[in-house]
C-alpha cells in the first residue's frame, strides 16, 4: 500500500526502504523523538521528505492530488483538535471536510456508543475532558470511513481500560471493514496485542520489531 | 452663510498655549514626555505648512501628472506604513499581496467614486481627487493594517487546528477559513462602528471642515454619507483582496503549511 525508497526528512529520520501492507494493522513503537509523527506526517503529506520517494497504491505521493490523498488516508494528531460547535458538528467535520454527505443520526449515535462517549450529541464539544475528546476525534474519523487510518498515539489520553477497549473497536472496525490502520504507540503491549506487524524507530531510522 | 474667519500668524501662535500648558503639567508632575511632545508638535506645524504649500501649487497648476505622482506617493506611503506596522515580519509574497490589494481595491473605489459618484471634471481635478484618494487611501491603510496583523497571529494561534482540518482532507481554503474570516472581521469592524457614531458621537472630520467654511451644512452631510460608504467599500475591497490571497502565502502547492 505504502512504499518508502531512501527517504530523509531533516535529521529526524531517514528510511532506506519501507513497505507497509495494505489490510494490516501496523504499529509505530519508538522513544519519543525518534520520528514516529514525522513519518505518519509523511504519509498524509502533510510534509514531504526532503529527498527519496513515497508512493501509495504505486502512485508517487508527489503525482497524488494531496487533497484527495487525505480524503482516503485521514490522519488523528496526537494532541486531539476540537472545533467550534457541538459534539454533533464535531463529528461531521470531517465528512464536511472531506465533500462527504452527513451522516444520519443514528450513525452519530452509533459513532459516540463506539467511542464510549455518553454524552448528548448538542453538547458543546469545548466541555469535555481530554480524554472524551480524543475519543471525539476518534469517533469522528471513523465516521468518514477512509481506507487508511492513521493514529498517532490514539490513546494518550485515555486510562489503560478505555486505552484497550477503543484501540479494539479500531482493530475490530478495521478487520472488518479491511481498512488498513497505522498507528503510533509508545507502548509496546499495545503493539503486541494488537499489532499484526511492528515497526521500530529508533535513532532516525526504521526497523522490522520481531517480538 | 459667510465664508470661514481667516487666521492671522498671531492667532494661530495663541493656540499654542494648549501645548504650553500640557508643557508645564508634564515639568510639575515630572513625567519624560517634554521631548516628544515638542518634537511632534513641531513635526505637526511644519508638516501641515508644507502639505498647506503644495496644495496651493497643485490645486494651481492643474496638471495631471501632479495629481498622479501624489496618488503614488499616497499609495506607496501606505503600502511601506503597513509593512512597518505589522507586529511580526512579512514573508516577501505577503508584502506583495498587500501592495497589489491596496493598489487594487483602493484605485477601483477611487476611480468609481470620483467618476460615478461626485462626477468630478477634469478627471484629474486635485481640489477632489487629492483629498478624496487621502481618506480612502487612510481607511483602508488601517484596515489592512489590522487584517495583517489577525492574519499573521490567527495562522500562528490556530496552526494545530488549521492542521487537523488539513489531516481531514480539508482544502486549505476551508482549513484557513475560520482564520480568514475573522481577520477580514476585525479589519473591517472600526470602519462599521464609525457609521454608528457618525453625527452623534462625533462630527467628521471633513464634514466639520466643510461646514466651518460655510458650506451648507446639508451638502457637507451630503458629501459626507457619500465619503463614508466610499470608505466603507475601499476598505471591504482591500481588506478581502488581502486576506483571499494572503492566506494562500501560507500553504505551498502540495496544500501543506509551509514551515517558516
């Protein structure tokens, strides 16, 4: 799905030679600083490397419409983004971001149970803890349905049961709808349990993690 | 109505007593500010006799070269005025994005307000055009002044949330929109609040003139309705010529929020 080819960005990392397969789930482990973020920014292109090659469904990330790239390859920052609004307009942004058509009701509602978020869907979105929020922004790309996720430390705020139940209901939506998910972890159980391949950052570069 | 009482150099000398009274109010409460009230009414005196002497000799000469080359200067005075005021330093395209929506959306009200709205005859008429192009010019100068300044900082402020659009597949232009549209807000918020208050918070500044020297106060209101929504639409013009293109300066061709 995605292939890297010798690609540096600044001195924060360079990658030889990369494939991520399509339909896996792929966990990122890595100190923090070692370039986790870097690399999924790479692949929603929000950045691009400074030299070497990207390409994405054998198409160069560069020959992409970078728009039209995002729409299928959503990115969740580590740091969750509310928006002005409800809970409501914070979970069809995305949708309205990306041209898509609002989702009914009981998919919102479906969405918030999936999160694990019992609120009211007209509540203002600014008043939730922090960990209600990510699990927003969660629910609100799992609205708009993109064939690669990618989560950079989708768990950092929530507590270890949360943590396990939402990454769960990712690996489960996921495998049952064969998306490909990405994500970036510092915790290497979280890999373990959930990962079906591991990469490691480490000192700029990526390796293979065989446990 | 009787034409305007003129001044002899003695009365307008006997005005200066309001300086020398902060004057002595600043020496008793020993506040440092002697220098710099000199230093600018001074600057002030001297600055209007000049203004007051090249006015007499344009508005003589008649000449359309003159009253173009002051419109250069007026523009190019503002363009450099904004650039120094913004809070933060302006990329190279940033600074051309002001230039170009100043030049552009104060000539386009400019020209419509000179030749459809008071239909002015020679077109180049300075008694008109010179003062008419000042205040236009001014307004929108401080419109684009705060524009650049809500821009800059709103891209700054909002840049993870500019970002988290962009992650969502959002167009720059949806991404940047919130920023955008309260920079063009807030640039255009004084101009609105002065129509408020025009008449009964205070009296303008060009009807005033007009009136003191013996214009029919109902044609100096005249002029007045038509100055204030000429302004209002000079400033709007810029003021969304600039930040249309502005926040465009921020995002490079791989919709991407350039670095630095």
């Amino acid at each position: 799905m995605f292939s890297i080819e010798q690609i540096t960005y600044k001195n924060i990392i360079s990658v030889s030679k990369l494939t991520i397969h399509e339909k896996e789930i792929t966990c990122i482990v890595g100190e923090s600083g070692s370039g986790k973020t870097t690399l999924l920014r790479m692949l929603n292109h929000l950045i691009s490397p400074d030299q070497g090659r990207i390409t994405f469904q054998n198409q160069d990330l560069m020959d992409i419409d970078p728009i039209e790239l995002r729409r299928k390859v959503v990115m969740l920052p580590q740091t969750p983004v509310i928006f002005q609004g409800t809970l409501r307009d914070n979970l069809e942004i995305g949708l309205r971001f990306s041209d898509k058509s609002s989702p009914s009701e009981k998919e919102l509602a479906e969405t918030l149970k999936r999160v694990k978020l019992q609120k009211d869907l007209d509540e203002n979105a600014q008043n939730l803890s922090g960990g209600e929020k990510q699990r927003l922004a969660l629910g609100r790309i799992l609205l708009m349905e993109p064939e690669v996720l990618l989560l950079d430390e989708p768990s950092s705020a929530l507590d270890d049961e949360t943590e396990s139940l939402i990454i769960q209901t990712f690996v489960d939506y996921a495998k049952e709808h064969s998306k490909t998910l990405i994500m970036v972890t510092h915790s290497k159980a979280l890999a373990k349990n959930f990962a079906d391949r591991i990469l490691q950052v480490r000192g700029g570069e990526v390796h293979e993690w065989n446990h | 109505m009787n034409g305007i009482i003129d001044l002899s150099i003695l009365q307008v000398l006997s005005a200066y007593i309001f300086i020398a009274v902060l004057m002595i109010i600043l020496r008793v409460r020993g506040i440092a500010r002697e220098k710099e009230v000199l230093i600018s009414s001074i600057r002030m005196t001297l600055q209007l006799i000049l203004v007051g002497y090249v006015l007499v000799y344009l508005f003589e000469s008649m000449n359309p070269f003159l009253t173009l080359l002051v419109l250069l200067v007026m523009e190019s005075f503002a363009i450099y005025n904004i650039i120094q005021r913004s809070k933060s330093p302006l990329s190279k395209e940033l600074k051309n994005i002001v230039a170009l929506s100043m030049v552009l959306g104060t000539l386009t009200s400019l020209l419509f307000f000179l030749f459809v709205v008071i239909q002015i005859s020679p077109w180049y008429d300075p008694q008109y055009f010179i003062p008419i192009a000042g205040m236009l010019i001014g307004n929108s100068m401080t419109g684009i002044s705060l524009g650049v300044n809500r821009l800059l900082d709103g891209m700054k402020d909002q840049k993870t949330l500019v970002e988290a659009a962009l992650m969502l597949g959002a167009t720059p232009k949806e991404a940047a929109k919130e920023v955008v549209d309260s920079a063009f807000d807030s640039a255009i918020l004084p101009t609105i609040n002065a129509m408020v208050g025009m008449g009964i918070v205070f009296l303008p500044g060009m009807m005033t003139g007009q009136i003191l020297s013996g214009v029919s106060p109902v044609t100096a209101i005249a002029y007045q309705i038509a100055i204030m929504l000429g302004i209002v639409g000079s400033v709007s013009l810029t003021v969304i010529l600039f930040v249309q293109l502005g926040y465009k300066s921020f995002f490079n061709d791989r919709a991407q929020l350039k670095t630095d």
